[in-house]
C-alpha cells in the first residue's frame, strides 16, 4: 500500500482544498491528512474558523481522506513520515522547496495550487460583503 500524507489548516473549506486532497490521494492508496491544532495555530498566530475537533470531522467525511492527524508543531514530519510509513509527501506549491529534506524519507511533491481561490481570500472577500 502507498501511503501519502498532506499537512494545512483545512479551515474554511473550499474547492483548492478538495483539489488538492484529490489529486493527492491520487499519488497512492491511503491519504493521512495532518492538520494543525488549535494550538500550533496559536503559535503560528493564525486565529481559525473552526476548531480542530470541527475541522477534524469535516475531513474525515470527504471521500479522499483515510485519516486525520493533529499537527503539533513545524518539526513533526519526519517523525510522522517514519511513524505512519509514508511514501509520499504532498503539499501545495507555494512551499516549493520548503520539505526537501522530507526526499530523505520519502518522495517529496509540490502540487500546483487551485487558482483564484484561498482561505485568506475568502477571508478578505467576507470583510468586504460584510464592510457594506
């Protein structure tokens, strides 16, 4: 079995994140899914929508998605790549080059990301509808 793992926020979902959750799954047979705790976001001073626990099941119910795993902090992936016996590593192209060292491990892949769509800009869309 092929295993794949992915890491982000996943908060507000939308259809780059299915894109991308799709199109990694294709790379193998069992899509892990780390995504950041409440925690590790605070650290990061990123304030989500949606709790882990939220996002967590909202995850675990699209298709592509095998598991869901807590991201705790930048330097757990070696750890979880050795752990869950992950042959590939998948992340969006805006970190190209970010996880090579992951290519001592497993393969590292930098998917293109879905253009005009994001978290941020649904952010800063809502702002604006709501600023009228």
């Amino acid at each position: 079995m092929r295993k794949v793992i992915t890491y982000g926020t996943f908060d507000l979902l939308h259809s780059g994140h299915i894109n991308i959750l799709r199109r990694a799954k294709d790379l193998g047979d069992y899509l892990i899914v780390a995504i950041s705790s409440d925690e590790f976001n605070a650290l990061k001073g990123k304030q989500a929508y949606y709790s882990f626990e939220q996002r967590k099941l909202i995850l675990e119910a699209i298709r592509y998605v095998d598991e869901v795993i807590p991201e705790h902090t930048w330097e757990q992936k070696v750890q979880d790549v050795q752990n869950h016996d992950v042959d590939v590593f998948v992340m969006g192209d805006d970190w190209e080059g970010k996880f090579d060292f992951l290519s001592d491990y497993c393969e590292v892949v930098y998917l293109p990301r879905t253009v005009g769509i994001s978290t941020t800009k649904i952010k800063e869309d809502l702002k604006e509808v709501l600023a009228k």
